[in-house]
C-alpha cells in the first residue's frame, strides 16, 4: 500500500436475519436493525403461558373436601401448602363478617355509622322511599347482600330524614363511603339496570369500586363459573369410568376367548 493512501474499505455481505456473534455485535451498535420476533416463538411462548397459568389456577374453586380428594393425584407438600392458603382466606373472611343485615339509622348517627364506620370497611347507604317501586327492590336486594356480604356495612335511612326535602323522585339514591369518604353516588338504579337490576348487578357495582375483590368466591358469577367447572368434571369422571367399563369388557372377552 502506497504510503499516505487511506485503507480501501472492504463490503462485507450482512445477513442481518442470521443468528451470529458477529450481528448480536452489530444490532448492540446500531448498525442493523434488531432481528424482528418469530411469529412461531411468540406462539408457543403464549401457549406455554396460558398452559402454565391454567395449572397454576386448577384449584381454585374446590371446597376442603374436594382438595383432599385430590390426595393421590397432586404433590402432597404443594396441595398441603394451598390447602392452608385456603383456610387462612376463610379464617380472615369469618374474622371481617361483621354485620349481616340492613341496619336502619337516623341523621344524627350518621357521622359514628357512616362515615367513621367506613374507614374500617366500605359502608353501602339507601336513602329510600317507600311509595317508589326502585327503592322497594333495592331494599329487597340489599338484604340478600347484608345476609351475603357481612364484612359490608349495609345501612338504610328514609330520603326525606336524611336530607330536608329531598325528592321522593329521586329514591332510591346509594351512597357508598369507604375509608372515610364518599365514592360512589348515584340517584335512583337508572345506572345499573333500573326496574330490572338484580343482585348481581349490587355486586358488579361493589366490585368496580373495590369493596369486593372480582375473584371473591361469594360473588355470583364466580359461583357460576364454579357450577361449569364441576358440570365439566363431572363429565370427565362419566367419560372415564365409561372408558374403564370398556376395558373392563374387552379384558373379560379376552378371558373367555383364552379359556
């Protein structure tokens, strides 16, 4: 090379989808562009995951009786372990039901039973109307709930006596407080399903505004879900003892046809 002449550059063919030292080299600098993510990987990394979370959720939903049939089929200290999870989370539950029913109060109380009630759990309130069909549903309702829910404060006091004047029409109002303030309003069941909401919609409503966690056993949909598992392994069972039956069958027909 001539003194004083700049070093020729020299083209190096790049295949930047390859998987080399040398392009994980020149991906950390910039030079070529990061290797896009194979659609096959990201498959099987989210079958895996789903797979992986099914296994790890296969008990929830089994009552005590239920997970000590599983005895045989399930490793010991693991199903021990959750079986303790599961009695812990219904000492705590025993130790929160406090209540139980609809407790009628008046306007001077509602300082102690509303609102210094509710920094120790959510207090749901009816301000009701008897001459209005809504508010006499969702008396009907928030017994259900009270009997349901008895680590929830469920109070009732008549429109007109809580606040001076306050329109029949706009009864059955709920108030909700927790942790001290008030959360949720709303006038009358137009937001949740009107003339036809059940306790189900009650409990949807308790669970946006976290006085209920989704995944509480006690809810109604969850105890629906609950039914379908059962239903499905109750299929399963059938099918399996239909299947030992077979077996069973052609094992005798093998015995018949060697004596």
């Amino acid at each position: 090379m001539m003194p004083g002449m700049p070093d020729p550059k020299i083209q190096v063919e790049v295949d930047p989808t390859e998987d080399t030292e040398w392009n994980d080299i020149l991906r950390a600098k910039g030079v070529i562009p990061e290797k896009e993510p194979d659609p096959t990987e990201q498959l099987e990394e989210a079958l895996a995951d789903a797979v992986l979370n099914q296994h790890q959720n296969r008990l929830e939903g089994l009552n005590l009786d239920e997970l000590d049939a599983l005895e045989d089929d399930e490793d010991e200290d693991f199903l021990e372990s959750y079986k303790q999870k599961r009695m812990a989370e219904m000492r705590k539950l025993a130790r929160n039901e406090k209540f139980g029913s609809v407790y009628p109060i008046t306007k001077p109380e509602w300082q102690k039973e509303v609102t210094d009630a509710s920094k120790n759990g959510a207090v749901f309130v009816h301000l009701s109307c008897e001459s209005q069909i809504q508010s006499r549903l969702l008396s009907v309702l928030l017994r259900s709930a009270a009997l349901k829910f008895k680590d929830i404060k469920f109070c009732e006091i008549e429109g007109r006596r809580a606040i001076e004047e306050y329109p029949d029409k706009n009864c059955p109002t709920i108030l909700i407080y927790k942790d001290g303030e008030l959360i949720k309003q709303l006038v009358t069941l137009l937001m949740l399903n009107g003339n036809d909401t059940t306790l189900k919609d009650i409990e949807a409503l308790l669970v946006d505004l976290h006085c209920l966690d989704d995944n509480d056993k006690r809810l109604i949909i969850n105890q629906d879900e609950d039914e379908d598992l059962k239903e499905s392994r109750k299929l399963r069972f059938q099918k399996k003892s239909l299947s030992s039956k077979s077996n069973l069958s052609e094992e005798e027909e093998d015995d018949d046809f060697f004596n």
